[in-house]
C-alpha cells in the first residue's frame, strides 16, 4: 500500500509574518492519520517552519539543493546535510521552473538527487511536458527521458527512496488542469516503465500530481488508481485549501 501525500511548495513566496500566519493555520488542520504532509518553503524560512510545526504530524523540505552533499566551498547553496542538520526530509528536484528559468539540466538535476540522496533526504523528482510538446504528442516522450535520465545513472533502486512527481508545464500556476485521465495516463506510464526493471519499486513509488491542484478538484485527482497525492503549489499558501486538499487525500 502506498501512503498519500500532499506536498505544499511554497516557491518564492512569504516574509516573517505571512510564514507565521501559515504555520498557525497549518497547526489549527485536523490532517487525515493515514497520509503524509511536507511542505516545502523557502530556504530563509526553514527554521521558522520546523520550529512552528514541531510536534504537528507536518515534514519539512528544502525547494532546491547543491550539487554536492557535504558542505564545502559552493557560494549561494546550501548542501543537503545542512538541510538533514535543520529537520528537513525531502528536496525538490527538477522543479520546472528551475529547469526552464534557471536552465538546470539533466546532468546537473542527476548530482543534486544522489547527493541528496547521499545524506538522506528524499528527493521528490518532478518531471512534465510543456504545452508544445503534449501538442506534439511528445508527453511520454519527454516524461520518459526525464525518469530515464535517473534510472540510467543510478538504477531503478534510487526510486525505492524518492517520490516523482508528475507536473505538465502547462498547468502549473495557469488554473489549467490536467483531466484525472489525462494525468493517469501518464503517471501509469511512469509506473509501467519503471515495471519494466524492477515492479516491486515500481508498485511501492509514490507518484504526486502537480499542476493546479485545488480543493475542488484534488478529489477527482486522486481517486485515480496511479495517482499517490499531490505537489501544490499556489493552493498550498492558504491553509484551510491545503487542507481540505489533504483531507481529500486521507479519502
Ligand atoms: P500550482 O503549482 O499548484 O500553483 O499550479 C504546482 C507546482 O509548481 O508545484
């Protein structure tokens, strides 16, 4: 049985304030007991989540991390065991606004997840076409070269300690959602080629959807049979939505 989870990615946004309000907010929800919740802040703002949240059944992550586990001559970064040494659990990785604003490649994205996975954070490898690309019946395509690019260099046993998260660029932050269908497509499509080396990893690898993912609609989401929770981004800054969110998961 694999145990939902909501993710809540936060991206640039907050201050101090609004970062306390949240984690009051976050504090007074009555979360389902069977499914996992982590959020995901900004890097500035860690501590404060961890320290607010403590004792609250809510894990903390980092949205991004280095190259290289170890801390180290690396200006601007923040290593993994840095992020275990403040309470955190999981990164990002492969966000696609990273990867298309910030140009993180395939080979880059590969060293943030084994030296992630190197102190034991759990990366959550996010992946998704853009619109041109579903348009050009490209979606499994690209989806499979991204998952690919990891299998490749480590196995399909890296995924027995990591979550994928399936996000098409064209939903993200548009309101534009993937159909449930459309989105178990291709999260089947990710299970069954991840079958092909190994179904016991493939059975056991949570798969979030991500894209525009809001209480009225996460319901229908998840109810799919490939479909494992969710990655929410704009939904996930106001806590009675990320809520019912995560009560829809606990269904
Ligand atoms: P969104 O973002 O829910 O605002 O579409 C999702 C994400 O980017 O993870």
């Amino acid at each position: 049985m694999r145990r939902p989870m909501v993710a809540g990615n936060w991206k640039m946004h907050g201050t101090r304030a609004s970062v306390a309000e949240l984690i009051k907010g976050l504090s007074n929800l009555a979360l389902p007991s069977g499914i996992e919740v982590v959020v995901f802040p900004p890097s500035l703002y860690i501590n404060q989540v961890i320290e607010g949240v403590e004792g609250k059944r809510i894990a903390v992550g980092a949205q991004d991390s280095a190259i290289e586990s170890a801390q180290g001559a690396l200006t601007g970064e923040i290593a993994p065991s840095q992020l275990v040494d403040a309470g955190c659990e999981f990164v990002l990785i492969g966000h696609s606004e990273r990867r298309q604003l910030l140009g993180e490649s395939d080979e880059v994205l590969n060293r943030k997840f084994a030296a992630a996975q190197a102190t034991g954070l759990q990366p959550i490898l996010c992946i998704g076409e853009t619109l041109a690309e579903r348009e050009a019946g490209k979606t499994l395509e690209v989806v499979g070269r991204q998952l690919r690019s990891i299998t490749e260099a480590f196995g399909v046993a890296a995924f027995a300690n990591a979550v994928i998260a399936y996000e098409p660029v064209w939903a993200i932050g548009t309101g534009l959602t993937a159909t449930p269908q459309q989105a178990q497509d291709v999260h089947k499509a990710i299970r069954e080629q991840l079958a092909a080396e190994n179904s016991e990893i493939a059975q056991g690898v949570r798969l979030l959807y991500g894209g525009s993912v809001k209480a009225a609609n996460a319901a229908e989401l998840f109810g799919m049979p490939d479909i494992d929770g969710g990655l929410i981004g704009g939904a996930s800054l106001n806590a009675d939505e990320f809520g019912a969110i995560c009560r829809a998961a606990g269904n």
